[in-house]
C-alpha cells in the first residue's frame, strides 16, 4: 500500500498574499538533551521558492495517548501571525535562498 502524504500543503492569505504552509514538526522530545521542543510550521508564498520555518515554544507535556497534533488543528490566526513575524523579521517570501528559521513565542509573534 502506498504511503499517503503526511501533512498536506494549506492555503492561507497574510497581508493580502496566498501563502501555503505545512506542518514541519510536531512537537516532542529532543534527541540531544532531557529536553522538548515545540511544533514548527513551514510556510512559503504561493508563487515563491523559499521557505521558512517558524518554530514555537515547547507546550506542557500532553497526556498518556493524547491524539497526535494535526494541521488542520492548528488555528489559522496563530500561522497568518506567525508568517507576519517572520516577514517582519527580515524574510522576504519571494526572494531564493536557503530556508529561513525564526523563531516565535506561543502566539506566533
């Protein structure tokens, strides 16, 4: 059987602007320390190459067989902010390069 795609692209509009984001990661433990680490999200601009990836704080450890976090669960407000803090941080959508990592707090600012 083939293995189906994971975390779907989704559409959103930032500023007038279509974006389309993905889940990166979901959140868990660190493979270098005791640690967590938070979700991250990729977004890119829908006619751009370069991506960024936003990536949020550690949340409280969830519970013993708690369903797994899913795109569509997350709220759109906390992405379209997300992806203007990362614009307004210096990432500019359209442009090439590498992928770009920014860091947010838990509101996505």
């Amino acid at each position: 059987m083939a293995r189906t795609k994971q975390s779907p692209d989704l559409e959103i509009e930032v500023g007038g602007q279509p974006f389309v984001w993905r889940l990166h990661r979901l959140p868990g433990w660190s493979s270098d320390t005791a640690s967590r680490h938070g979700m991250a999200i990729a977004a890119r601009h829908k006619e751009g190459q370069r991506e960024a990836v936003m990536e949020f704080p550690p949340s409280p450890e969830p519970r013993y067989g708690a369903p797994v976090l899913k795109a569509s669960q997350i709220a759109p407000e906390l992405v379209a902010k997300a992806i203007a803090s990362a614009i307004e941080a210096g990432w500019d959508p359209l442009s090439r390069g590498k992928t770009v990592a920014i860091v947010v707090d838990a509101t996505g600012a």
